[in-house]
C-alpha cells in the first residue's frame, strides 16, 4: 500500500515537472505564483512529500490547469478562447447572435 502511495507521490511530481518544463517555468516561479515556498513545491515536484488540497489548488491555478490534470495526467476538456467565443458570436446569424446573448444574460442575471 506505501508503495503505491510513494509512486502516485512521484507520478504527480513528474507531471508537475513536465507541466512546468512545457512552461518555461523554474521551480522558484511556480512556488511565487502559487504562494508556496520553493522548498515545499521543489519537494511537492520530487514525490518526497505530499499536498494539501489548498496547494494543488494553487498551484492550478499558477500553471493555468486542472486537478485532473496534476492528478491523473487527463486534461479535462476546456472551453473555447473568449476571442475564439466572440469571433464564432459574430459569424453567427443575427437571430442566433440574438438568442445566444439572450440567453447569457438571462446566466449572468441569475449570478446577482
């Protein structure tokens, strides 16, 4: 059972390596803007220790993905770029344009 755990340790420290690798990123950026200190992400990346729920959020959020994505190694499927969303908005018919507007502000007049 400890070896299963130590590996799933390391398997999410490898994706975290790839993760930032693919970034450009260093360690000492990732720990900044995750608000996390180099020690404990650098030790978070090598599997020697493990994370908190808070830290894996952060951490999401400064590589810009999900837990999904940290934990199992399949990124979840993601929504189309707001330009891209616009962009597809206005190629649309008038009266589609219409109901899809229509239809967001009615979702973000329930947000209030």
């Amino acid at each position: 059972m400890t070896n299963m755990l130590l590996s799933s340790l390391c398997d999410i420290g490898n994706r975290l390596f790839l993760i930032r690798k693919k970034q450009g990123l260093t360690q000492a950026e990732v720990a900044e803007l995750s608000g996390l200190s180099e020690r404990t992400y650098a030790e978070i990346e090598r599997g020697v220790v493990n994370m908190r729920i808070k830290s894996l959020l952060q951490i999401c959020e400064a590589l810009h993905v999900t837990p999904n994505e940290i934990l199992t190694g399949e990124p979840e499927e993601k929504f189309l770029p707001l330009e891209e969303t616009f962009a597809r908005l206005t190629a649309c018919q008038p009266k589609d344009r219409e109901t899809a507007l229509r239809l967001l502000s009615v979702y973000l007049q329930s947000l209030s």
